[in-house]
C-alpha cells in the first residue's frame, strides 16, 4: 500500500559521510564530478535548455532534478531553498510556487510511490517487460531515474535515510503484495535489485551499447530474469 507524505524527522544524530565522486548521482544518472568549471557549468546550461523542452515554461523537472542532488548529497540542514533554485536556474519564488517549503520539498523527493505506480502498471504475465521498457523510457525523457537515489540512503543515519523507508515501502513492500507464489518478499526485493542494478548500468555507461539500444531491445534481454522472479 503506498502511503501518504512522511514527516521529515527532527533533529537526527551527526550524519554519516556524505557520498564521494564515485557514487552514481540519481538525478543525472552519473557520477557527481568536481566542482563546476567553465565545461560543467556549460553542461548544466545545456541540460537545464533541455529540461525547458521536456518541461515547457514551468522549470519544474530541472528543480525537482536539482532538489534531488541537494537532498541526496548533502544533510537536509545544509540545503536550502535558493541553493536549490541556483542549480536549476530559476528564482526561489518558482521554487516555492511549485513546491512549498523545503520540508514539502523534500518529501516529493523522498515519494517513491508515482514512480512505483507507473512501474507495476501492468499485469503480473508482462510485469517484467513493462517495469524494463518504462524504467529506460522514464530515464531518457526526464534525463533522471526514477528509483536510484535510494542508493544514497544506504549508510546514512540522517533524514537521508527516509529514502530507503519509503523505498521499502513503496515500492519493495507494494510489488510483494502483488506476487503470487512462495517468498514474496524475498523475491520482491530481488526485483527492486534488479532494477537499481539497470539503472547503474545505464548511468555507469552513459556513451556506451546501452544509449543506443531501443527500450524494447533492452527488454528482451533483461526482462526475462525479472519475469521468473514475478511468476516464481
């Protein structure tokens, strides 16, 4: 069962190290680089210019992309609203006008449940295809994975771990309800595994055979192991 917004905890003991270049970034579906430089920063331009196009007029994906990195990388204490906004290249003022106030913020990063929603949406005899087709059309369209920013919570004793709750919630604890068979909940979680795992490998191999295969073709070879999971 998908549940209502989480309250972002209170004051949470020193966090853990927060993760360093090699871990892949959720939201551009790359590892984090250096600071920004002329080339980065020209990139970010770019990828701002494109979210303008999959987002006519509003801004709104290229702040929930930027709100993602910030809350991801970086204790929740340390983001604030105008950093958020700078990344995205837009006002504060849109920032609020969109989201509200950085806790709100910070619970539509941590909902898991539209992206689970739209992944599960088909019956359990082509689940695995759809889960594989929608998860590298999703990344390709909004420039972001729908589900990999879990992978920061690991580790982490701040309110980035609320990630990891509403992950298991939403999304592991949803698809076990829906299997038939023996260990659902094993099996479930080694769906979700495999999923992260595709979206590493995508992101892992931005420029390689994987950027210019179809979802359909990346599904005939991927799906069938999720399918024997899904029908046990």
């Amino acid at each position: 069962m998908i549940s209502g917004q989480a309250t972002v905890p209170g004051p949470a003991p020193a966090p853990g190290p927060v993760p360093g270049p090699s871990a892949v970034d959720p939201a551009r579906g790359s590892a984090p680089g250096p600071e920004p430089t002329t080339a980065t920063a020209t990139g970010t331009a770019t990828a701002t210019a494109t979210a303008a196009v999959t987002d006519p007029g509003t801004g709104r994906d290229a702040i929930l992309r930027a709100a993602r990195r910030a809350f991801t990388q970086r204790p929740y204490a340390d983001v604030t609203i105008r950093g958020i906004a700078a990344d995205a290249g837009v006002s504060p003022s849109l920032v609020v006008k969109h989201f509200g106030r950085k806790e709100e913020l910070f619970n539509t990063v941590a909902d898991f449940g539209p992206a689970a929603t739209e992944l599960f949406d088909a019956p359990l005899d082509m689940l695995g295809r759809h889960m594989v087709v929608t998860l590298v059309r999703r990344r390709r369209e909004l420039q972001s994975d729908p589900l990999l920013r879990v992978v920061f919570s690991l580790g982490n004793r701040d309110e980035r771990s609320l990630l990891r709750d509403r992950f298991h919630e939403q999304v592991t604890d949803s698809l076990a309800a829906r299997l038939p068979g023996p260990e659902p909940a094993l099996r479930a979680e080694l769906i979700a595994g495999h999923l992260l795992g595709l979206g590493a490998t995508l992101s892992l191999h931005r420029e390689g055979a994987g950027a210019d295969a179809t979802p359909e073709h990346i599904a005939d070879l991927y799906a069938p192991a999720l399918q024997t999971l899904i029908t046990g």
